[in-house]
C-alpha cells in the first residue's frame, strides 16, 4: 500500500471517528494548519459554562489523540483552545471568547476592528459589539451600540478622531500607479506647500473624507486640519455606507432579520461651516431692493372693510 493511499485511509478513518462520535457534529471550517469542528451541547452539556468547557477540552483532546495515532508522522493534530460563544463569518474570519490552558480571552480575527484601513469609529462600535455579544450574548444592546453610532454620525457628535483615517507611503507619492486616497493627498499638499514641508517614502498621512464635487472617494481625501479650519465638511453618508453599513451587516445579519432598519437615521442635523473660509462657502441672503419701485411693491396693502366708509 503506498503513502498516498495509506494517508487516503486514515482520513477517512478519522472522518468515520468524527462522525461516530456524534451523529449532530459538524465540521466548521478546515486550513493547512488548523480545523475547527463544533460539538452540540447535547454531547458536553454541563451544569456551568466551566463545566461545559471542560467536557469540550476533554473530547478535543481525545479527538487529537485518535487523528495522532492514525495519521503518519510527522503530520499531528494537537488540540489547543474552545470558544464558547462563537461567531464565524467565514474561513480565517471569525470572534470568539476563548478558553485556553486556563486563560480566558475574546479572539477576533481576520475582522475590519483588527485592521488598519478603516475608520476609528468603525473599530470602537465593532469591538464593542462583539464584547457585548460574546460576554452576554445579549443581542438587542448590540443591536443598540449600532444604532447609537448611526445616530451620533448624523447629529455630527462624532469627534474628528474617530473619522480620521491614515495609511503609510512605502514609496515617493509621484511613483505611485494606483491613485489611493492617501497618495492623492500626498500629492496635492506637496504641490500645494513643497516637497520640503510635504510628504515622503516611510511617512504617514492621516486624512478624512470630505464632500466633493468627484465622484471618486480617492479624490476626496483631505486633512483633518482642513476640516477645523472650515475649508471643507465631512462626507457623513460616505461613512455611513461604506465605512460602519458593510462590515457590520455581516454580523448582523446573522443576529437578526431586518438588519438594515438599524441604519435609518431618525433625525439628521446638517454640519455647519465655521472658520476662515465659511464666507466663501456660505450661501448669502440676496440683499433686499432699495429702489422706489420695490417699495411700492412689498408695502402692505390696508385691507378695506365695511367700516371705511362710515
């Protein structure tokens, strides 16, 4: 028998044990060096969560034990953690509260709150979230943590930090193809102030997206600084359908049926325009007409009653 079929028959050997061990099982997710499998509380139920852990620990183990002695060396499944709750979005994207060698801890992977290309705001509503939905699986003030981070976006109660974005010029900002926002800006306030107080390879630019006349989101990056100044404004809708309304769907979709209506917003309060440039930005009020004629034309007629001719 060669390696290839030997190797073949303990994979399906294994497959049989899994199924064996419980009818119900089923295997979540597999990669190259891990595999999750989920186990029914009907087969690890306890009296307390520890106590459902701790059959869990016990049956991964013995999992791991059988697929070592099965499987040729040097390949070898060890066990390592449980998670309990646990949300998985998709392969190498998943939150869990994990349970390992006696550490307890919430695991987020491969999710936009562990990332560095979204906003502030995006990271701060999805962490806590997630915190709330794995410590207390308590789905409705989630569910609340979303719709308030809508709402203060809105009512422009958000700080500027919280919408600030930034990302790292590996080259010269002229040597770059692919126009990104950062690199636009680069672009623009070397132009605009000198290479010598610009930007260059290594450094990063912090930016925000403002409201513009291009339709492209990379022509529309300014620095947060030109927002305070008042020279532009803050694309909210911008954040709110590209920023918090993806990443956050796929969560919630999975908690919930209308997810979408959390996304409405109940009252919308229009950014106003301060510093230097609000004169030029502001629409004025068309100055009234002096002239004799205009006069005649707004005065108030007298109503006339019955009582004028007596």
């Amino acid at each position: 028998m060669g390696k290839r079929t030997r190797c073949t028959l303990c994979v399906w050997r294994v497959s049989n044990f899994l199924f064996f061990l419980c009818l119900n099982h089923s295997l979540t997710s597999y990669s190259t060096d891990s595999v999750f499998c989920h186990l029914p509380r009907s087969l690890c139920d306890g009296p307390t969560p520890e106590a459902t852990v701790e059959r869990a620990e016990e049956i991964g183990r013995e999992m791991g034990e059988y697929v070592d002695a099965h499987f040729l060396r040097p390949v070898e499944l060890e066990f390592e953690k449980v998670y309990l709750p646990f949300l998985l979005l998709k392969k190498k994207r998943y939150c869990g509260k994990k349970y390992e060698e006696g550490h307890v801890k919430i695991d987020m992977k491969g999710l936009e709150c562990v990332r560095r290309d979204f906003c502030p705001l995006l990271v701060k509503t999805q962490k806590e979230m997630l915190t709330i939905l794995m410590n207390t699986m308590n789905i409705e003030k989630a569910c609340q943590v979303v719709s308030k981070a809508v709402q203060d976006l809105s009512c422009n109660r958000v700080p500027l930090e919280l919408l600030t974005m930034s990302k790292k010029l590996s080259r010269s900002p002229e040597e770059y193809k692919a126009m990104a926002a950062h690199v636009n800006l680069a672009i623009r306030i070397n132009k605009e102030r000198g290479e010598q107080h610009g930007f260059v390879a290594g450094d990063r630019v912090p930016y925000v997206i403002a409201k513009g006349k291009s339709h492209k989101m990379s022509e529309n990056a300014v620095l947060p600084e030109e927002i305070t100044s008042g020279k532009y404004i803050v694309d909210r809708d911008y954040y709110r359908d590209k920023q918090l309304i993806p990443p956050l769907t796929r969560i919630l979709e999975k908690l919930c049926d209308n997810p979408k209506t959390l996304f409405l917003c109940n009252k919308i309060v229009k950014a106003s325009i301060t510093g230097v440039f609000s004169s030029w930005v502001k629409k004025r009020k068309p100055e009234a007409d002096s002239t004799v004629e205009h006069r005649k034309i707004i005065k108030k007629k007298n109503k006339v009653t019955l009582f004028n001719f007596f």
